[in-house]
C-alpha cells in the first residue's frame, strides 16, 4: 500500500485464495480500510463454489493491468502464488480452452474411483503428468484428464509447447520479503491465533453452511481442513490451531525455495517488511521506471 501511494499505483491479487469472497480472515485478504487506502484489484471477486485457474486470473490480471496502463496508474501485484505470477510474466501453454462438462466428468470420476485409481486412468491418457503428480492433487489430475479427453492430446504435450505471452511488451520487477525463518515461523503462529480470536471459526462455519464439493479450492485454503475438524468434534480447538500453524510453516517453506529458484532476479529483502525499508524499496522501484522508461 505504500508503494502503491508513493508511486501512484493500484493493488492487485496474485494469491490464489484471496480471490474468493468468503474468507477475507482466514485468507488474510486485505481489510475494507485498506481497500479504501488504495485501490485494490482482483480481492474477493469469485464465489467459493467457482474454481480459479492460472489461466483464468492472468486474463483477470491482464485485464487489470491495462486499465492500470490506461489511467496513467502503476499495477503492483501482490502475493504468493508462484504458479499465477509464472504465467503473467512467462505466458501460458496455448491449451484452447475446454467445455465445462470435461470437467464436471472428471470430478464425477474422481469421487467414483478415488485418487489412486483416478490417477491410473490418467496414466492411460498422459503418462508423464500422472508420474509427476500425486494420487492427492486432486485439481491438477482432474486438469490433465479433462484437456487429454477434451483435446485428445496429453496436457503434458501441451505444456511443452512454446508459451503464449499475454503482455509482450510489459516489463516485470520483483521485490520478494525473505525474512530470517525464526522470524517467518513466529509470525505465522502468532498471526493464526490472532485470527482465531478475531472470528475465523464463524467464517469456517459459514463456508460449511454452504456444503461446497471439498475439491473446490477454497476448501483447501490454509487453514480450512484443520478448523472444520474442530467444528465437526475431531478435534480440540488448541490441536486444530497447532496443526494448521504447522502447515501454514510447511507451506511457507515451499515458498521461500520456489522464491529462490524460480525468481534469481528478485530484488531481496531480508527481513519482515517496514518503515525502515522504504527507502531501498522506493529506490529500487524508482531506478526500475527510470530503466523501463515510464
């Protein structure tokens, strides 16, 4: 939010979960103050019950960052979700796009077989996405059946095809915060129990209440499985708490080596974002429009 009122800019998601609408604690979505601070793009716009793709949020993001472009505003986008960030800046896979009921077959086979087995009929239409994915990854198996059934042709083929740049012409900068992992771990406890005590579990029983397929994305957020088990009896609230912390550090770990190799050009800072850091981040960003001759 500073950087986007220093330099004129406009807030943009690029996290996978905080485009859904129903979780703005858990998800840690930005606040309706902060929305008022600076104008913020691509939070909270789909329903829980839609599913959200790289491919679907780059044209979302596209779309926000030329009307960026248009009035004169500087697009900065924000979060974790390398998959997402990969695919704005690199392009996707030139995969046509696939009829809805691919899909609502995929999943009704999936619930039918179960993971392992769904996996060995994906292995039957592409071999090499069903040796590199897990019998739990349920989204991405799903995605590989429907575009080899849908398109005949292996969703790994696909992807070895050149990428289609969605904006050729854009030139990319990233600042990515890499605090001391001490720091990182504590940070996350401390922020999970704050959101516990901030309302959490009367966002997880709303999302219940909705009786969403557990498939959806939205129902995997960070967080989610853990305080449903708590909700449904399986659990203590202090288990529920420790056990979520646990994979919000694991996840974040993910994170910091996916940081490391697939952006070696980022601009790092080395400790949790704040005020002391304004000078390097605005200068960093200054010398970058200065380069990219905006």
């Amino acid at each position: 939010m500073d950087v986007a009122e220093r330099f004129v800019g406009t807030v943009i998601n690029a996290d996978s979960m905080q485009v859904y609408k129903e979780l703005r604690l858990v998800t840690a979505r930005p606040s309706i103050e902060d929305e008022k601070r600076v104008p913020h793009r691509l939070f909270g716009v789909l329903s829980g019950r839609e599913s959200c793709s790289a491919g679907r949020w780059t044209q979302m993001a596209v779309m926000e960052i030329e009307a960026c472009f248009a009035a004169g505003r500087l697009p900065v986008l924000v979060g974790g979700t390398g998959m997402y960030l990969k695919s704005l800046v690199e392009g996707l896979s030139p995969i046509p796009d696939i009829d809805e009921q691919f899909r609502i077959q995929a999943t009704a086979l999936h619930r039918e077989l179960g993971g392992e087995a769904f996996k060995a009929e994906v292995a039957k239409i592409d071999p090499v996405s069903a040796e590199r994915l897990p019998a739990g990854d349920t989204q991405r198996l799903i995605r590989a059946w429907e575009v080899s059934t849908a398109t005949g042709r292996a969703l790994s083929d696909w992807q070895n095809e050149p990428r289609l740049c969605p904006l050729p012409d854009v030139q990319f900068a990233h600042i990515a915060v890499v605090p001391p992992r001490g720091v990182l771990y504590a940070g996350i406890d401390a922020r999970f129990k704050s959101m516990v005590e901030l309302g959490a579990l009367d966002e997880i029983r709303a999302l219940m209440a909705m009786n969403l397929d557990p498939d959806l994305p939205l129902m995997k957020a960070l967080g989610v499985p853990e305080l449903m088990a708590y909700e449904r009896g399986e659990m203590s609230l202090d288990e529920a708490i420790a056990k979520a912390q646990q994979v919000s550090r694991n996840y974040a770990k993910r994170q910091l080596t996916w940081v490391r190799s697939q952006l070696p050009e980022a601009h790092i800072l080395p400790a949790q974002y704040s005020k002391s850091f304004e000078g390097e981040i605005f200068s960093f960003i200054h010398q970058f429009l200065l380069t990219a001759g905006a």
